[in-house]
C-alpha cells in the first residue's frame, strides 16, 4: 500500500520551531506562576506529572506497564475539544468518528479492530465507561465531555480488570469530583455554522470547613448549530423533483450534570452522579451519493419518468461534500438519562468500594440509506435502552506494600428494544417493499475477577490477572416482509413453507425465547524492570474478547442464529522514560496480536431480497507499533509528537465484513488483507508554547497537525454478494433463490477508500489575568482538507447500484470566552 505525506513531517516541525523561535525572541520574558499547563508544585521547566487510575489504583502514568493517552482538563479546554470524537486527533492508533448517517453515534477503532455493526444486539470492541459505569451503547457520547477532569485511552486487551467488549482497548471519561471548594467556571463560544454554546460549571460546600464533609458540584450545557450541508433535492409524493431542500446539521444539545460527595469520617466517602443529555440532530453526518452505477438492479425496476436519471449521474461524479439530494429528510434524536453511587471503606487488608449505576437511553432516527433524490433505501428506527450495573471491589497492598492486588465481582443487566422500519419506495416501477422489525435483547452477564503485582525486587516486578465471565442473551424478534404489486395486498418475497404469513399475506417471524450462554476467560501477564527511575520496561501478554450473540437483522428463521464470541490474544513491550530532568518524555510500545472470530458482517442478496448477516468470518495477524514524545526545551514551549503504525494482515476466511458460506453451504470466499479504518500510518504535531506576558494579560498559541495514510474503508463498507457462477445458468438475481448456481465473493471497498490527508488545528488564546477570564480564538481543519469518514458501497454487485459516503468535519473557526471564579 502507497504511503503518501511521511516527508511532510520533518518540513512541518520545522516550520513549527522556527515560529516559535521568533515569537519568542520577539517576547517578553514569561514567569513561572504565569504559566497554566504547569501545577503550582511542578517547575516552570520540567513536565508535569499525570496521575491515572487505569488499573484501579492511583499511580502516576510513566509507572503504568500499559499503553495509554491521558488528556487532563487543562488539554481539552486549550485543544477546544467538545465532542468525543474530536479525541483522536492526539491519539496514537486510535479512530473516533461518527457513523455513516448517525450524527450522533461514535465510532471507536484501537489498532485496527472496530465495530462494524450498531444494532443492540452487537456489542462494541472498545470499552467505554462514564465515571466507571460502562455503557455498552455509543449513542449520546459527545455530551460526556461536560465538566471532565480527564480522560484515560487504554489501547490493547483490556478483559483482566474491565471484562468483556474490550479486545481492541477502553476509553474512560472521568467527570470533575466535588473538592468542597467555592468556585467554578462559566464558557460561551460562537462559531461557524452559527454555532452558539453556553456551558457553566459550579463546585460549592454544604457541610464542614471548605466542604470537608459533605460537598456538591452542578455543570450545564447549551448548544446549537445551523446545518453545515445543503440539502439540493427532494422527491415529492407525486414523484416530481423539488430543487433545494434546505439545510442538514442542524444539532441543539443539552446536559446537565450533578454530583454529591459525603465523607461522614475518615475512612468513608460515598459519591453520587446523575446526568441529563438530549440531543436533536438533522444528519450531522448525512451519507452523500458519491457513485452510481446504472446496470443495475436500480437501473432496471425504476421508472425512468419518475427521476432524472442524467441529474442522479451527474451528483454522483460530483461527490460533493458541501451538498446532498435526499429524497426525505433525515434526523438523529437521542436521550440519555443515568446515575451512579460510588462507595468507599478504608479497611486494614484496604479499600473495599461499590459502584453501581444505571442508565437509558432512547433514540429516534430515520436516514436516507442511499443518498439519492431516489426512494430506493430508507430507515425509520427507534432504540431503547435500560441497564444497570454492580460491581464490588477490594484494592491493596501486602508485605509493605510489595504485593498490590485488586479483586472484584461484577454484575451488568440490560433489556434493549429495536423498532425498524426499512422501506424500498414506490419509485420504483411498481414494486414497493418493506421490511418491519421489532427486536427485544436481554442481557445478564457475572464475572469475577482478580490481579496482583508483586515486587520481586526495587527494580524487577510481576503482574498477573485473570477473568471469569458468564452471560446469558436472549432475543425476540418479529419481521414483516410485503412486497406490493399492482395494488394493495400483499405478496409474500419468500418460501412459504419456511416461514408463516398472516391472513393479509405478510411474513411474520416470531422468534420469541431464543436464547444462548456465552462464557470466556480473559488474563493477564507480565513483567516490569525499572533501571532507574525514570524509566520503565515492560513485556506482557493479554486476551480480551467481544461477546457472542444473535443476528437481529434477520429477516428469515435460517438467518437468526447466534454468532460466537471474538478474540484478540495480544504481546506488547513498551518502554517509558523521562530524560534530561523530566524535561523530555518518551513512550514507546510494539505489540503483535492474533485475531480470531471476528464478527463479520454482510450484506447480501439472498432469497427474500437483501439481508445483514453477522458471523464469525475470520483470523488476523496484527502487528505495529507507537511513540509517544514530550519535550519542553525551555519553560515557555512544548512540543508534542505521536506515532502509530498498524499493519493488519488476514490469515483465515474474510476479515473486511465477508462471510465463511450462506446458508446453502457453499464454499466462502478467499481471504482479503484489507483493514477496516485501519490506515497503516497515523501522527500527530503539536506545539504549544506562551508568547508573552503583556499589561491587559498573557498570550499562548497551539498548533496541531494529525496526518494518516491511506484508508482502506470503514467497518460499515464491507460485504459479500450472491453472484452467477456461470452467466448462462440461472442467476443470483435479487429475487430468485439462493441455490440457483451462486457463488459467493466479497465486494471491494475501492469506492469508498480514503487517500491520506492531514489536518491542521489552531488555537490563540490571550489569559485576562485580572478578570480570571481567558479568549480565544481556534479553528479546526485549518486548511479545510475535505475528506470522507466513512461510506457503504451498495453498487452493482450488492444490487442498489448507488456507493454511499459521509464526509468528514470541514474547517470550523470559533471564538470563546472563558470566565472563572471562586479561584477555580
């Protein structure tokens, strides 16, 4: 695979240091207790110490043996980051983006393993946890970032002390803990796309000096934004094309957050959150016809004098990221309500704790799946979400502190609903299909869990964990499949004898009670050596796994059958260091994974049209490697740089959302070495350093390039299709049967593969030090590089004949004022 930009690195560095060489040569001297990125017992010239609690104890992050990216609040707030996906823009290995046509769902991939479905019944491969509740739904994250203290990116296996749905990594977000204090802080901002946001956070005693006993803190969020895309066409009832059709984007969002802590003596400390986010979203991330292929299945069933035909050409050879032609109006509505109580007792063996949470979650979304003035694919879904957690936890030390352990159980619940409308319109030459599902998930999962570290010596140590879990899933599913020929009623598009019609003659599926048990071990071992104290040398091994369960896009009983669990066995070394006074930082990891199972998905036509199949499709080999830098030469600068590479090669079945066999047994296709969203290269830049101090204040600027390579594709792209063996035998059209001489082969993902790009981000801030009040100034995408996040290729072989693509974020400029009181 061509690598394009690598040489673009040294030239871009260099620039960054000659400007800032000059500002500060220009500047005027800047003092230690003006500098915000240092603590006030750190040195104006040396790095600041970061405390996480990644394995659920304090420690500082150069004594962790694991790979993980930390962003404190001072960072998010000088990277002007308010939405979670905008976190891998410093992260090493890791891609966050919003799917294809859901503004409001994220997309996480950690070295180069992904989620390529988002339906309930499909469990992401990275962990994310809310102030340690985990959430096993990636709807509503971005108004998580309210009030965060920090955020912790866990790259690697994670099953030992996080569990199941952790093979690629965890990501936790920390929200602000009530220190007792009186202050707090107050930020408006304004922006492109009218963007207005209003968010305020306050921190106040209630009981004891300085809140010592019992303390509370309340944090809102206001925003809105108008659309960012033109939306040019629309299709009216009467099959006439309208030209111009308004604004997509447009996004109002709310949240509050509050939080309670007791401490009724010195050795109990009882903390209770709740949180309120809701989010209104027209498309924020609409898909964009970006091709269009006219023989077709859609060339041959649409009436030509219901589109032009011409038109729908010449907007896909546009591939305009600045325009779409929808034929309805999408939106993406989500809201989440949660709550947690988190329990701490100080014993002599050590701290027993219990957390314990619960959330919901509602979601309405209705997409255009095709992109096109078209009604040839639409969505209309609706999600519920309840679940609830507990887990109990005793942390400690032994022997003087030479034996740390953490042992725990843990107990998760969730009953999921799916209602899903998908429709094939009137457009069409007289047919109109419908698909209508009703999907109810339950799940109940145990685990237990322990892991220690033992101290072999001062410098030389072991560590080594293990995890036990247990889950039951349980799924109810009833579909309607109608076909509408020459009037009304309702013909059936598959054989009878295998599924039951009702007396208007629809498909009924009832696949009540099913269920199936899922059980697997994760573990962890290690070793750590400390030369000297600034440096750490690591080796370990690790499994973490994804959670088996069911098709819940079945659309007939042969489809609906479970798909086992995931695995992903991984070895890493790493090295952490500091140099020249803790003036410079350095951490590096390598690491080799295996691969197996993975829970493939495909879209194919099969007998009753097309169907989504998930199943266990294949192996991989992964390997790669990343580099953390930190350097601050003077007191006034920072520089940054990060490193990823990830090279993911296939060594079984098909990894880019291919299938083994359909259900007639024929043979799979032969494997492909493609990733998903996996480019081979990714880095980052940054310069970070204070200008000045003049009379009215104190001046900083920020630089931030993210460069990756090539990208093959996003998880949702992938497939396989039905196709002819011999094209003068009867075919594997879309409505015949799939035993008819067919073959199955996966589709390429050419048409909505991404060259390599890089982003260019800027932030001016000038600190108002006698108002306590900071402005700034930022722009994200800079240089306003259009580029796509994803896409779904549903062209010729799939039968749709359209390739679907969402692009990615186009420059955004803002300014921002920041007002803190009460010392905060």
């Amino acid at each position: 695979m061509k690598l394009a930009g690598p040489s673009s690195l040294p030239v871009l560095f260099g620039w960054v240091v000659l400007c800032s060489t000059l500002l500060l040569c220009a500047s005027p001297a800047w003092t230690r207790d003006t500098d915000p990125l240092r603590r006030p017992d750190t040195p104006e010239d040396k790095l600041e110490e970061i405390v996480v609690t990644a394995r659920k104890r304090e420690e500082s992050l150069q004594e962790a043996p694991i790979s993980i990216t930390t962003f404190p609040a001072a960072w998010l707030r000088q990277q002007s980051i308010r939405e979670f996906n905008q976190l891998s823009m410093s992260t090493p290995g890791v891609r966050i983006e919003s799917v294809p046509g859901a503004g409001n769902t994220s997309q996480v991939t950690i070295r180069g393993i992904s989620q390529p479905d988002f339906l309930v019944t499909s469990d992401p491969s990275v962990g994310i946890y809310l102030d340690g509740i985990y959430s096993p739904r990636l709807q509503a994250a971005n108004l998580a970032l309210l009030d965060v203290e920090r955020i912790e990116v866990l790259r690697g296996p994670q099953g030992t002390l996080y569990g199941k749905n952790t093979p690629a990594g965890a990501i936790r977000i920390l929200s602000t803990r009530p220190d007792g204090k009186l202050g707090g802080w107050a930020r408006v901002g304004y922006g492109s796309d009218q963007r207005i946001e209003a968010s305020t956070a306050l921190g106040f005693p209630l009981l004891g000096a300085e809140g010592e006993t019992l303390a509370g803190r309340i944090a809102l969020l206001s925003s809105h934004r108008d659309g960012r895309v033109d939306s040019r066409t629309t299709l009216l009832p009467d099959g006439t094309l309208r030209r111009g059709g308004g604004d997509l984007g447009d996004d109002q969002s709310r949240a509050l957050k509050l939080a309670l802590r007791w401490q009724p003596s010195d050795s109990i400390e009882l903390l209770a959150r709740g949180y309120r986010m809701r989010e209104r979203n027209r498309s924020g991330n609409p898909a964009i016809l970006t091709a269009y292929e006219p023989r077709t299945v859609t060339s041959q069933v649409v009436d030509a004098s219901l589109i032009d035909t011409e038109f729908l050409q010449e907007i896909a050879a546009r591939g305009d990221t600045d325009d779409v032609f929808l034929s309805l109006s999408p939106k993406d509505d989500s809201d989440a309500l949660g709550g947690s109580l988190e329990a701490s007792w100080n014993l002599p063996l050590g701290t027993l704790s219990y957390l314990g949470g619960l959330r919901s979650l509602a979601l309405s979304r209705r997409a255009d799946l095709d992109g096109s003035p078209i009604e040839i694919a639409s969505s209309d879904e609706r999600i519920k979400s309840r679940q609830s957690s507990h887990e109990l936890q005793l942390t400690g030390d032994l022997t003087k502190g030479r034996i740390a352990y953490t042992v725990g159980l843990f107990h998760f619940a969730e009953r999921a609903s799916d209602e899903n409308q998908s429709a094939f319109s009137t457009a069409f030459a007289g047919i109109g299909a419908q698909n209508v599902g009703h999907l109810v998930s339950k799940i109940r999962s145990y685990a237990a869990y322990g892991q220690v570290n033992v101290a072999l010596t001062n410098r030389l140590s072991v560590t080594g964990g293990i995890r036990s879990t247990y889950e039951r899933r349980s799924i109810s599913r009833r579909v309607e499949l109608c076909s509408r020929f020459l009037g009304p009623d309702c013909l059936p598009l598959v054989d009878t004898d295998t599924d039951s019609l009702d007396s208007n003659g629809i498909l009924v599926l009832r696949a009540g009670g099913g269920h199936r048990r899922f059980d697997a071990v994760s573990w962890l071992a290690g070793v750590e050596y400390r030369p000297s104290s600034d440096m750490l040398l690591y080796a370990k091994a690790s499994r973490g796994y994804r959670t088996g369960g069911f098709n819940g896009r079945a659309t007939s009983a042969s489809q609906l059958r479970p798909f086992q669990e995931e695995f992903n066995t991984s070895y890493e070394i790493g090295l952490k260091s500091e140099w020249f006074d803790q003036r410079a930082r350095a951490n590096l990891s390598a690491y080799y994974s295996k691969y197996k199972d993975q829970q493939s998905v495909s879209i194919e036509q099969v007998e009753t049209g097309i169907a989504t199949i998930v199943r266990n499709g294949g192996s991989a080999d992964i390997s790669g490697g990343e580099l953390e830098l930190l350097l601050r030469p003077i007191p006034t600068l920072q520089l940054g740089a990060t490193v990823a590479v990830n090279y993911f090669r296939a060594t079984s079945g098909i990894l880019s959302g291919g299938i083994q066999s359909l259900s007639n047994g024929l043979p799979g296709p032969t494997q492909t070495s493609d990733p998903l969203n996996a480019p081979i290269l990714m880095y980052t830049l940054s310069a970070d350093w204070q200008v000045g101090e003049y009379r009215l204040g104190r001046l900083g600027l920020r630089l931030d390039w993210l460069y990756q390579s090539t990208n093959e594709g996003s998880p949702n792209n992938g497939f396989s299709v039905a196709r002819k063996i011999d094209p003068r035998l009867p075919g594997c059209g879309q409505f015949a049967p799939a035993e008819q001489n067919c073959e199955i082969v996966p589709s390429t993902s050419d048409n909505v593969a991404q060259g390599a790009y890089g982003i260019l981000n800027a932030r001016l801030t000038f600190e108002l030090s006698d108002w306590n009040a900071d402005i700034s100034l930022f722009a994200r995408n800079l240089l306003d590089r259009k580029y796509f996040s994803g896409g779904i290729d549903l062209g010729a072989e799939a039968g749709l004949g359209v390739v679907v693509r969402s692009p990615g974020p186009r420059r955004f400029v803002g300014l921002e004022v920041t007002y803190r009181f009460g010392g905060q």
